[in-house]
C-alpha cells in the first residue's frame, strides 16, 4: 500500500532536474551534468596561513557567470530544491566523493534566528543534511550557532567582513567534535571570513582537523 502510494505521488508530482526543471528521476539531467562540467573546478587547498583556523578548503566552482546566477537564485529567491542537483553533481566526482567518505561529522554554517524566519531555509544546511544521507557520515545541527543577526557579507569590504563576523558564534556540546575530522559546509567563499571564524570557535572542541568545503569561491 506504501510503495502504491509512493507511486501515486510519482506521477503527480514526477522528480525533476533542479537547474532545468525537466522530468528526471535523478534530480540532474545529462545535458545539465555537461553544463556544470564546464564550470566545475573540484579544488582542493591547503590553506597554511598563520591565521586559517582550517587545513584543506575544497571547492566545486568559481563564483562567475551561470554559477553565480544559480547560486544567488539557490540562496534568495526561494529556489531551495537547487540542492538536490549540487549534492548530486559533487557525488559524481570520485576524487571529492572518496575525499568527503574520510570525514567522522559534517557541519553547517549556521545562520541567525531572524534570517532563518526570513529566507524558511538555511543554504548550508540543506547541502549538509543531503551529503550526511548520501555519504553514511553523522551531521551536526547542534554545536555552532549564530547567536547575532548582522549585516549581510556580501555587503562589506575584506576588513569589513573581518570585524562584522567576529564573536557571532557560540559553540555547545563540544564534546561530540573532540578527536573528529570535521566538514563545515558553505556556499560560497569570498574572503574565507565566515568560515575561519567558525572554524575557530569549533578548534575549542579539540577536533583532529576542519576542512571547509563550498560550492563556488569568488
């Protein structure tokens, strides 16, 4: 009776590729694999600066044209099935898919309350709850937290970003990151801000490394 169900809804409501909106049971149609691939970077950085609070930065594409449109419409205009197709796409890649296996917890950037209430969804979130599924691998909603609304990153400068970001972070149940090789989850990356604060607040927990990983680097 379930799976009778399950096909009803099928046909109602038939799967579609969340970047062309064409029927597709797997969430990603061939001709819009190709179109990614000429986009797609699938980078992998050691950052070794005195002030990276993280090791390795990995990231899928660069922040231009046909990306950039579909992440900005991914993230603001309430097109929040589009991470359906990018969990798909990074899987496909061997390389990122064994890389993404090695990891024990996956992480969000978190947002604030009042952007939650004001977007019905967290980006990151969406992507790492998807990866956790796909991968076996545990995911943590509950140890970072925004606990200050401020002005969008997208909005500043370099050394603006840096003093907005500061202290918004708070960190709770570190004990469930001690020892483990954490994946923080972003979208985009500019300045590396957001994530190096977040990822100092996590080193408090004492985990074995941080890695970020985010759709697109500008």
């Amino acid at each position: 009776m379930i799976k009778r169900f399950f096909n009803i809804i099928d046909i109602v409501f038939p799967q579609v590729c969340g970047i062309c909106g064409k029927i597709n049971q797997e969430g990603l149609c061939t001709k819009c694999i190709k179109r990614l691939e000429e986009f797609a970077k699938f980078e992998i950085i050691k950052e070794n600066g005195e002030n990276k609070n993280f090791q390795e930065l990995i990231y899928i594409f660069n922040y231009e044209g046909f990306i950039r449109k579909l992440i900005i419409d991914y993230k603001f205009n309430e097109k929040s099935y589009i991470y359906v197709s990018f969990v798909k796409f990074i899987l496909k890649h061997k390389k990122i898919f064994e890389k993404l296996k090695s990891y024990d917890t996956i992480i969000p950037v978190p947002i604030s309350k009042k952007r939650m209430r004001e977007r019905g969804y967290n980006q990151s979130l969406l992507i790492a709850r998807n990866l956790s599924k796909d991968l076996g691998i545990d995911l943590q909603e509950n140890c970072i937290f925004k606990t200050k609304n401020i002005i969008e990153q997208s909005k500043l400068n370099k050394e603006q970003r840096m003093q907005n970001i500061q202290n918004v972070y708070e960190l709770k149940n570190e004990q469930i990151l001690t020892n483990k090789q954490v994946l923080l989850i972003d979208d985009i990356y500019t300045t590396g801000s957001t994530v190096n604060e977040c990822s100092k607040v996590l080193r408090q927990a004492n985990p074995k490394k941080i890695d970020v990983l985010v759709l697109a680097k500008d």
